[in-house]
RNA sequence: GACUCCGUAGCUCAGCUGGUAGAGCAGCUGACUCUUAAUCAGCGGGUCCAGAGUUCGAAUCUCUGCGGGGUCACCA
C-alpha cells in the first residue's frame, strides 16, 4: 500500500523530524480554543474594530509570501480565507528567533494546520489581515497540496482533473472553494424539504434498506447474503412498499429520505447509489400532490436561493407557482402536432415509426406512447412541468384514472429536460394490485429483468385497508444538480462510485 | 455495454512527420520587515498509466489491458 516518496514528501518527513528535535509536538493533543472565522472577520471587523484585537483562529496554511524578517501567509478555515501577517520581532520578541526563523520558514509548508492569535488590522493596500503575535503548528502534513492561484476571478493552475477530483474529495472540498459551496446547498435542500414536511405534520421514519423481495420501481437490484440467516437480501430500489404499509398502520403522512441502490449502468446523471424523498399522504390525491410538490420545491429555491430564479447552464428556471401541466398526449400533441389519443396500437406503432422512434413487437401500446413522449418531449420540458395520465402498462402501482380508460393516476415533475419527480394516486384495490403484480411476474418470465416482483405481505397489508393515498419520489440528486447548476451527479456526490484505484 | 477523446514532475500543461523530456506554479538554497498569481538570483525533481510489438532507436507508431472524461443505450 505504500508508495515511493516524491522529493517533496521527503522534505516534509525531515522537517516533521526537525520539528521533533526542537522540542515541538507536530500533532498536539490538546484543544485549540478558537473564538473567531475568517468569514466572520471579513464581515464584521470595520464595523466593529474593537472586538478584534485579541482573536483566535485555526486553519491550513494555503499560500505563503516570505520577504526576510516579515511574511505574509493566508489561512483558510471552514469558512473562508484570511490573509495572516508574521513579523520575526513579533512572533519571537526575545533573541530566540527559532519559532520564525527556523520553525515558520523553515519547517512549516503550504498545507500544514497551525493555529494563531493576533489582532486584526487593514494593510496599506487595504486587505483585512491577521497580525499573528502568536501561532502553534496543529498538524504537520506530509504530502503537498496543488496550489490554485486565483487574481481577479480568473483561475491558475486549477485542481481540475476530475479523476483525483472524485477520488481524492478531500483534496477538492480543499482547494476549490465552490465544491464546498455545492456541497452545503445540498444540504440546505434537505433541510428546506424536511422542514416543510415536518411543517406539515409528516412523519420522517426509516425503512429497510436490506430487503427479501424489492419492490416500488422498475430495476435491476443489488444482491446480498446474510450468513446468520442464510438468506439472499437485495439493496432496496426503493421504498415505497413499506410506506404504503405504514398508512396501512395508520399514519396519515410519512417520508424518508432514502439511499436506493440500482446495479445499472452509470452515467452523469446515474450512481449506482442515489437518494430519494418519497412521500406518503393519507386521503389525498396525485393532483394534491402536484400542488405539494411545486409548493414544496418553490420554496427550496427561496430558501437557497432567495428568489424563485435559477441558472441552470444556459437557462433560467423559474420555479413560481403554478408549474405548467400537459397530460402525456397533450405534451405529445404540442410537441409533434399528432394527436395519438385515439390511435390504436398499429396506428401509434406506425406514427412512432415515423417519427424516428424503433418500434418492435413486444412493446405494447403504453411502451409506444412512453417512447414517443421520452424522444419528442422530455428535453424540451425546460421550465418545471408536471406531465399527467400515463399508461397502465408502465405504472403497476398507480391508480387507474377516474375517467381515462388505459390510463393511471401519475404524474412526473419534468425539469430541464430530465426528469425530478414521479407520483401517483396509489393503487389501493387490492384484487387489482395483485393482478397488476402477475402481469410483471409475466414480464419477468418473458426475461424483463426489471420487472417488479410480487410483494405477498404488502398485498397482505393494503387487504387491511390502504387507504387513498398519494405518494411521490422526488431525486434528491437530480435536484441538487439543478438547484446547484452541476452538470454531473458526481458534482453532487461527496464520493460518487469508482472502480477501484491501484494504490 | 458501444463509440470517442484523454493518461508526461506534487498541480496545470507543452513535447511537430520516431533520436530516452520541457514550462509555469509548488519544492530546495540565498536576498528582501505591508506582500497578495509577491519579486529577484541560483538549484533539484520523471518506471512519460502498464505490458507486448514495429524499429538501430518509442513519451511519440501498432495492439492489449488498466483508469478517467464526453456522447449514446438502460434508467432516477
């Protein structure tokens, strides 16, 4: 597992070593008090000059200026930059110069975790600064940091590779100041949804990651083995089947933020791990729903962004109520100028042809018109729009529409171009869900591999009594990376999967 | 999974039609007590992703493998 030292590595272990025979502990244990941020200090130090004169302060060394006898350093601690200034007579005021001659020229490195005290000034070129009196080295660090440089917005010698970017985040979260920027959006986006929701009175509960049968979506799982047990468990695709046995438990409203795991193929915006909100509510409907979720992710884009505005590459998005909303065929009709409403599936398969779509027999009438919605529309669905009525075949557990024969209660939130969210009034008739699961058991035999399979326990459950429910899954991931302008999920995710890396 | 581009110093990158490597930053030595991509003088640093092949000779050409990006396919 070790590596051949670089020239710059072993510097660094011979000033660890050097720093050892003076006497210093490079990696002290005790506390370091600390009584001020980098970002507080920029923020307030002209207001209030006299809070700054006896601060304290801790954080990584990232550039340092040594003219002789006085240096300039900046320190970077979780909350930003500040420029620090070390002056020989100040730092030693006896004749030992050691701690400045020696031990901060010398011995200490760009990287390195040291903790000061000083006072706060503004240079003659007018930078608030640090006038250190006093450091103490936190941590010695052994490997060289890429050093960015940055004059008037423009980047130097960026840490770009997205390679090391994914593998080593830590070194990004380091030195790329946005990546930290996205990363606590993300979270500020769940805070946003779970305060709605707990506003709401909804219940956040846990399920079952591990589960004996998969269930509540189309994909291939991840398959496990538990040795006490001597069972297969897959990784849960989702969790909707265990909320919907929670309202059968009688809880009017329950969520999870969930990590769900699909063992398909990765892409930008697919990770074999990715997180869902899915949501469950008691007497209500999908066109309920649709309400809650716009309402819902308007305010995520207030509460992050403090308008309803957002710039997602080269397009704006606004997120104000009311979202547009196109039935499946209506978006067909408005994208294409062909109503297939009516058509039956030879007409469709025909028309699907001509518009360039590959048609073949297995794919029945839904799978035609989902085809054709996917090729002709989805892209184009920039702004929030919520698409409605989709095709039994697709949906085995959304509710048959009140009035459209062939077609179910659902809905999906579409946003530049992709989809963040699917719903439906939940299918509470337990004869029919049974029914619709042995058509996917069908689908399966006929070597569907992302057939659905049949639940008997939660068929056992919604025999108690489910009653009308609407749920949605919202992605977390897709909707991070529009609310933070990413254009990878990797940009997302702390440490999105990778294939093994030869160390 | 398919196609395509890429892999050279700690980081970012040059390296033409083959002659065993360069720059900037970082590092080291020295100078400099308000600099800020600090500056100035000097110096070091490479299994050119790995392996095989072609060749007198390969970072460069060919093949295979490994890793990554992008596009497409499947999907959220």
């Amino acid at each position: 597992m070790s590596h051949e030292l670089s020239e710059q590595e072993v510097i660094r272990r011979n000033s660890l070593n050097e720093i050892i025979k003076l006497g210093i502990n490079p990696y002290p244990p005790e506390l370091f008090e600390v009584n001020v941020s980098a970002a507080n200090i920029h923020k307030n130090f002209e207001r209030e000059k006299g809070d700054y004169q006896n601060i304290s302060i801790a954080g990584r060394i990232m550039t340092r200026r040594i003219m002789g006898n006085a240096s300039f350093a900046e320190l970077q601690d979780s909350t930003g930059k500040i420029q620090l200034y070390f002056k020989r007579d100040d730092i030693c005021p006896g004749e030992d110069k050691t701690m400045y001659n020696t031990v901060f020229k010398k011995y200490l490195d760009i990287g390195d975790i040291i903790g000061i005290k000083g006072f706060v000034f503004i240079t003659q070129t007018g930078e608030i600064t640090i006038h250190v009196t006093e450091y103490k080295l936190l941590c010695k660090t052994l490997r060289p940091l890429p050093v960015v440089k940055e004059k008037e917005g423009e980047v130097f010698d960026a840490f770009s590779n997205p390679e090391q970017r994914y593998r080593q985040r830590y070194l990004d979260l380091i030195v790329n100041h946005q990546v930290k920027d996205t990363f606590i959006k993300r979270t500020q986006l769940t805070n946003s949804m779970r305060s709605y929701l707990n506003q709401k009175g909804y219940l956040e509960v846990e399920t079952p990651i591990l589960q004996p049968l998969y269930g509540g979506a189309m994909a291939r799982p991840f398959k496990t083995h538990h040795n006490t047990l001597d069972m297969t468990l897959y990784l849960r695709i989702a969790n909707e089947l265990y909320l919907k046995r929670l309202i059968v438990g009688g809880f009017d409203g329950v969520y999870e933020f969930a990590k769900d795991f699909r063992n398909e193929g990765m892409s930008r915006f697919h990770n074999p791990e990715f997180t869902q909100m899915e949501l469950y509510v008691a007497y209500k409907d999908y066109n309920w729903m649709m309400d809650t979720v716009e309402e819902m992710v308007e305010r995520v884009a207030m509460d992050l962004h403090g308008t309803t505005k957002v710039q997602v590459g080269d397009n704006i998005i606004d997120f104000q109520r009311p979202w547009k909303r196109y039935s499946m065929y209506e978006a067909i009709l408005h994208f294409t100028g062909i109503d297939i409403s009516e058509m039956d599936e030879k007409t469709m398969a025909e028309a699907a042809t001509n518009l360039g779509i590959q048609v073949d027999a297995t794919m029945g009438r839904g799978k035609i018109i989902d085809e054709i919605f996917g090729e002709t529309c989805e892209a184009k669905l920039i702004q929030p729009t919520f698409i409605t009525d989709y095709p039994v075949e697709m949906s085995p557990l959304a509710k048959k529409h009140r009035t459209m024969p062939g077609l179910v209660e659902r809905f999906e939130g579409i946003c530049n171009g992709k989809e963040i969210c699917n719903a439906f009034s939940e299918l509470n008739d337990p004869i029919e869900q049974r029914r619709r699961f042995e058509e996917q058991l069908e689908l399966g035999i006929r070597g569907d591999e992302e057939a659905m399979m049949l639940d008997e326990d939660f068929l056992r459950a919604i025999e108690f009594g489910l009653p009308p429910t609407a749920g949605v899954g919202i992605g977390i991931d897709r909707l991070s990376m529009i609310m933070t302008n990413s254009a990878s999920i990797q940009d997302v995710l702390f440490f999105p999967q990778m294939r093994a890396e030869n160390l």
